[in-house]
C-alpha cells in the first residue's frame, strides 16, 4: 500500500509544482510565495520510520514557513506514519480538510463518446476562464500562471466554452500512464447541466490517446458534489490525506 501512496505522491509533486522545495530527511518542505494553496505550502512527510528528532525540525519548517508568510501545515497522508501524528496529538496540533485521492483506470472508462477536444495553447486565456469560473480572486493570476508553467510533464488545459464564455475549465497532467486532473471547476450559474463530466471525459480520451493506463485526481472529502460525479464515473477511493496546524496557526 505505501508503494502505492507514494507512486501518487511523487506525480501530484511534479503535476502540481511548488515554487521552493527542501528536504530535512524524507520529509519535503513546499513553499510557493504566489500562491497559498496548502499542497503548495506544506511539509510532507515520506517515510513513517522518518521519526527522529521530530521537535527541532518541526521547528525550522516554522522558520522557513515564517519566512514565507505561510502558516506552518503539515499535511498527513499514509506515509506520515502514526508516531508523528502522535507527537502532534500531544502538542494540541488541528486536524482539518481532509481529502481523497481517487483513481480509475481507463481501460474501464466510456470515453469513446466523448467529444475530441484540443487543449488550450493560450495559458492566460486558460488562467482567466479558470479564474472566473472557479470565482478564485484575479489576484491569484501571476501565482497560477508560473506553477503551470512549471509543470514538467506534458500539461493539457482544457476549457468548455459558450462563445466568449468560459463553463468549465481543468488541467490534465499526462505522466507517463497516469493522467492526473487538477484544478476542476464547473461556474456556479452552471453547474449539475453535465458540463463537468463532459470536459472531464475529453480531457481523459486525449491523455488515453497519449498512452495514459490510469487516472487519478485529489477531492476534499466534505465536496459531496464533486465526489458524487467521480464516483459516478468510475472513480474508487485508494488512501486519504488531510492538513494539521499547530494551536494558534
């Protein structure tokens, strides 16, 4: 099962890039100044035999997030192991936004219906349509725009549109059979009309085209919605992760 996690783990760190990485033993400090999203801004630990000295390197993550203006956050998954959640136990430390990530291989899934589409080559026409489709602030422009630009494995940006008019909009990351879909986001005026499972199923036939096996994608847990639509497509559950902060963060 590790083997597994961390097959995931090390795609969702070369799909969605931060800005600055370092590492205190197997646990990998992400910090990216442009954008807070908190997989962007997190320790991740790697190893659950990775245990020693857990305090003093818990301290300088707080220094290096504090340099960054970034509340420290851990964010646990399965390869955190049970005695670094049991030290933060004991320091009081929040439990919060707790996620699933889900695979479905493709062999499984009816993509042949689904509409042909080419991926955007026009990243700020991309970043504005996710942008207002997802009601994210514009300020988040910059900070988006040089984390896909980063993206080492072959990105498709894939926007469903009525005239100058953006639905919905993801990002699919084709690394080797996987295909990875971040950033999913259908326009609230929209929403329940199929418009996210239909850009979902074009965006997983090109990656299919591309010799993608596998999907895989994160969802927040408390995203009924969201997870309602993937399960419908096919999608299981493989492990959960969620986010800790200490009291007062």
């Amino acid at each position: 099962m590790l083997a597994i996690v961390r097959r995931y783990e090390a795609a969702g760190f070369r799909a969605w890039p931060a800005a600055a990485v370092h590492y205190d033993g197997t646990w990998v400090v992400r910090l990216t100044a442009g954008h807070p999203a908190k997989r962007l801004n997190s320790v991740n630990p790697l190893d659950p035999g990775d245990i020693q000295h857990i305090a003093e390197r818990i301290g300088r993550a707080s220094r290096r997030f504090d340099a960054y203006g970034r509340p420290l956050t851990f964010r646990i998954s399965p390869l955190s192991g049970p005695d670094l959640s049991s030290h933060l136990d004991k320091e009081g430390w929040s439990i919060f936004d707790e996620s699933l990530v889900m695979r479905l291989p493709l062999a499984d899934a009816q993509l042949d219906p689904a509409m042909d589409q080419i991926p955007l080559k026009d990243i700020s026409r991309f970043i504005g349509a996710s942008l207002k489709v997802s009601g994210s602030d514009v300020a988040l422009r910059p900070g988006l725009s040089e984390i896909i630009g980063a993206i080492q494995p072959e990105a498709g940006l894939f926007a469903l549109e009525e005239g100058s008019e953006p639905l919905a909009t993801l990002i699919c990351v084709h690394d080797g059979d996987l295909a990875g879909l971040f950033e999913v986001a259908t326009d609230k005026s929209v929403r329940n009309q199929g418009h996210g499972r239909n850009l979902i199923l074009s965006a997983l036939k090109w990656a299919r085209l591309r010799g993608a096996r596998e999907a895989w994608l994160q969802v927040e847990a408390s995203n009924a919605p969201a997870l309602a639509l993937y399960r419908s497509l096919g999608f299981e559950e493989v492990y959960r992760y969620h986010y800790r902060r200490p009291p007062g963060a």
